[in-house]
C-alpha cells in the first residue's frame, strides 16, 4: 500500500511539472531564429527556451523532408546524436541509486570479456572512465564501426575491437572524445540493470520524466508519424540523405548517440535538470545529480571559448560538458549526425535553458544560434547576432593554415587496374575486419565487407591514391597509402581533408594483405 501512494504522489507531482505553458514571443530569439534559418539554408529547425520551470519560448521552422509540405512542429522527433550521452549516463546514476552498481566498479566486473591494447588498463578501467573520454585513444577511435550507417558491427565487435586500438597518449591522462566507450556503458548498464540498454533508457528515463515521444531501439515511422529527415546541401538545395526505411532496428551505437526526441521531449528534459526539488528530486538523488554535474575530466580551454565567452575552466562531466561563460556556470551537450545537429545548454544559476534541434547541414548554424542565446542570458548585448558570429567564424576560416585545409584534389584520374595491379587483393584489419582492392572493370574499387557505405572507386591525384566514394553522404574521402617497408602495415588510410569529422577515423587502421582478390 505505502508503495502504490508513493508511485501516485509522484505520478501527480509529474502531471503537475509537466503541465503547458504559454510560449511568449521574443523579438530578439525571433530575429535570431529567423537569420539562421535563411543565412544556413536550414531544412528545419526547433528552438526552445526554459526559463525558472516555465518553457518561455518554442518555435519551429521547415519541413521533415526538403520540397513535400509536412511542417516540423514540437512534436517532431529529431536525431539528437550525442545528446544520447546524458540520457545513458542517467541511467546508471539511476542503477546507482537503486544499489545495483558505483561508478568506481570495474568494467570487468560486468564485462569479464573486455580488454584494452594494455591489459592493465582494460584491469584498470572504472564505469566512470567509460563515460569522461580519457581511454587514451584518439578523438573518434574505432568510430568506423558505429558510422556511416547502416553496417553490420555489433556491440560485441566492438567490445572485442578494443583490444586492437593502440593508445595515442596514456590512460586518464588528457581527453579525446569518445563514442565507443559509451557503447561498452550500454551493455554495462544492461547487466546491472537485467535488461538491454533500450529497455533500460526507456524505464529509467523517457517513462518517468513523460518523454512519450522519444524512440530508441526497433520501431516503425509509419505507426510513430512525424519523423524528420537528414539532409545534406546539394546543387543549391537541401536533399534528404540516408532515409528511414519502413523499421527502425536498433542500432550498435543506441547508447552513444541513438536516441530520437521531439522538441517537447528535451524541454521536459531539461526542465528536469534545472529543477533540483519537486519531481525531478524523486527522479535520481541530489547526490547523483551532483555527480553527474561534476567535473570529472579536464577538457582543452579553446582560443574561441576565452575570446567569445571570457571563459576559465573547461571539463567534462558525466555526459555533459562544463565550463564558465561571462562568470555564469554552463552544463551543455551537441549532438552530430550525418544530417542532424542538436545542442542542449543550461545556465542552472539562471534557470535558464535551451534546445535546438536541426535536420540539416547546421554545424556553423547551431553554433551562432546557441551563441547568440547565451548571450541574450549572460550579456544582453544587442550586438551579439548571429551575423557577428557569422563574421568572427569567417574571419577564423580566412586565416585557417594552409596544412588545415583540405587539398585541392580536382585534377583527379580514375586509377587503371595496370597501375595498382600489385596491390590488389584482400586486406584485413583485426578491429575493422576485411577490405577488398580489386578489379571494378577497367578500374580498381575499394570495398569494406562489414560496412557498406565505404565503397568506391580509386582515383589518383598526382602520385597519389584516394578513394571516391559511391555514396554521397560519406562526405571524407580517404587517402591509400601503400607500404614502403616489410616492418610496416601493407595499407594505411587518412583523411583527405584534415578538419573531417574525426569519425572517420581512418589513421586508426592496419590493413594486412590476406589474399588476392576472388
């Protein structure tokens, strides 16, 4: 009996937090919104406002697919990405609570089959380093198995090919972003929860916080309804890029970024997050709250953060990044997916918080937008628009070194099977798995067995060899580099353009040639 009153005293409590408000217009957001939305281009676009408890503002701009008339509205879901990070890492500060697990347990202890390059480090390695990016690996390591989608890794491929990434710095000793450590959190969460990560994610976290439109794990768009679309810039125009198809299954990098939410969604999110008391108290305790909004990894101090924000300390959190702007504490997340980009920022001494939700080509939009936000919050300067920020970015990009820029690779020819006739054939990395280099007709095409996407055509650009890929959506083309040596591996790949998304981690690869070719 006392627990069924306790379960409906919360069920009340939550009608109450989460009961509609109205959503006041404001002329600066507004004006804000609007320059974004006609500088970039966008698709669509959702932005909304938390101010002490009370969503203050919701705007939504655009379509779920480019040219065909449905509107996006606050019921839209969304891709969120990494904003997936936070809602993972509640999950176990709930299993903490709950008793069934402490953030300085050994991932083994859940996990007896992980490993890292060095032993003692997969010995080593606490649920808490899963989550704060200091494995020593490189920004993006092993990301070839989660990205591009769909391919067919699973979250035991990927807790296997941990063993085969070498570490570029030494563990707990700086930070590099990492997405794969968060898959190993997933399947950690799992067993100390006794159900996989999507169940777990849907119980801990959409159910109480009354996140109903939030989807994770198999589902159908049809039966869901209003669904954006990514889209990337094509010929002038926004093209929607690696549609949903009839069913949704679920994903390897659910826990790292594979979480959809609607606007409404991530203000009730947030609205939890800003309120210490009341339902979200209930919902995990101050003391995991307090945790989770540590500071548990130092993270870079950029150039841009103390010139624009006047900041002082950067670090990462469980799931959230931390840092000053303009002397006010802020707790914020991005999240990026080909074709959907999202970003979550709180001033908790403010009260004040903010999402925005983009399915489009919208890094540089969702970064004067959320600027121009804080802002409006921190400084009130009328000044700080989006085209300032427009203008400061330019002004970087024009003095950007030659050597961080991508090369100019026009002057490209098809390779003919007569000049890479030595090296074709199978290779083989031992986290990647297989590659073959082999005759494509006249020409010489690469092909990656477990991820279909990378496929494409060999060109050669001087006396070098890149790969065109076939699917216009792998936007980083990739260098081969051949051996020159016995001691070294037989093919090496890098990035084309050095500011690509570290994802493509193609500089983490050592292939070994296996076989010749079928």
């Amino acid at each position: 009996m006392a627990r069924r009153m306790k379960k409906n005293a919360w069920t009340v409590l939550l009608a109450l937090f989460l009961s509609p408000f109205t959503h006041a217009a404001d002329p600066v957001i507004d004006a804000a919104f609007d320059d974004a939305m006609a500088r970039y281009r966008l698709p669509g676009l959702a932005v909304g406002i938390i101010e002490d408890g009370r969503i203050v503002y919701t705007r939504t701009s655009g379509e779920l697919i480019a040219g065909e008339g449905q509107k996006i509205d606050s019921q839209t879901l969304f891709k969120i990405a990494s904003n997936t990070k936070a809602m993972t890492t509640a999950t176990l500060a709930r299993l903490v609570d709950a008793g069934k697990l402490q953030w300085n347990d050994p991932v083994a202890k859940y996990l007896p089959q992980f490993r890292m390059h060095d032993p003692w480090v997969g010995r080593e390695m606490q649920v808490r380093d899963l989550l704060i990016h200091n494995s020593g690996l490189r920004a993006g390591a092993g990301d070839l198995m989660l990205w591009p989608e769909p391919n067919t890794f699973t979250r035991a491929d990927i807790i296997s090919g941990l063993a085969y990434l070498k570490p570029q710095h030494s563990f707990r000793s700086r930070y590099d972003y990492d997405n794969l450590m968060y898959i190993v959190a997933g399947e950690v969460a799992a067993v100390a929860g006794g159900a996989p990560y999507e169940t777990l994610v849907r119980r801990e976290v959409f159910e109480p916080l009354g996140m109903k439109r939030c989807q994770v794990g198999d589902w159908r768009p049809v039966e869901v309804g209003n669904v954006a679309q990514p889209h990337m810039r094509q010929d002038g125009g926004n093209v929607p890029v690696r549609s949903d198809g009839n069913v949704i299954r679920s994903s390897t990098m659910e826990a790292a970024g594979g979480i959809r939410c609607s606007l409404d969604d991530m203000l009730a999110w947030v609205r939890t997050w800003l309120a210490p008391q009341g339902p979200s108290q209930a919902w995990l305790s101050p003391a995991q709250r307090e945790a989770v909004w540590t500071p548990q990894m130092t993270m870079p101090l950029s150039k841009r953060m103390r010139e624009w924000d006047n900041s002082h300390f950067s670090a990462y959190g469980y799931g959230w990044r931390l840092a000053d702007v303009d002397g006010v504490f802020k707790v914020a997340h991005t999240g990026t997916l080909m074709g959907m980009y999202s970003a979550v920022t709180m001033l908790p001494d403010k009260g004040v918080g903010f999402v925005i939700l983009i399915n489009g080509e919208g890094d540089e939009a969702r970064t004067v937008l959320t600027q121009v936000l804080v802002k409006h919050y921190t400084k009130r300067d009328p000044g700080l628009t989006v085209a300032h920020y427009a203008g400061l970015i330019a002004a970087e990009e024009a003095v950007r070194p030659s050597e961080q820029k991508a090369p100019d690779t026009s002057k490209r020819n098809v390779a003919t099977v007569t000049e890479l006739q030595s090296r074709l054939g199978v290779y083989r990395d031992p986290w990647f798995g297989e590659v073959s280099l082999c005759r494509d007709g006249a020409a010489v095409r690469l092909r990656a067995a477990k991820s279909p996407l990378l496929n494409g055509i060999v060109q050669r650009v001087g006396d070098r060899w890149l790969v065109d890929w076939d699917d216009v959506s792998v936007d980083a083309e990739a260098w081969l580099n051949f051996a020159s040596g016995k001691t070294e591996p037989d093919l090496r790949m890098s990035k084309v353009d050095p500011q690509a998304d570290f994802s493509y981690d193609y500089e983490d690869l050592a292939f070994a040639r296996v076989r010749g070719c079928p």
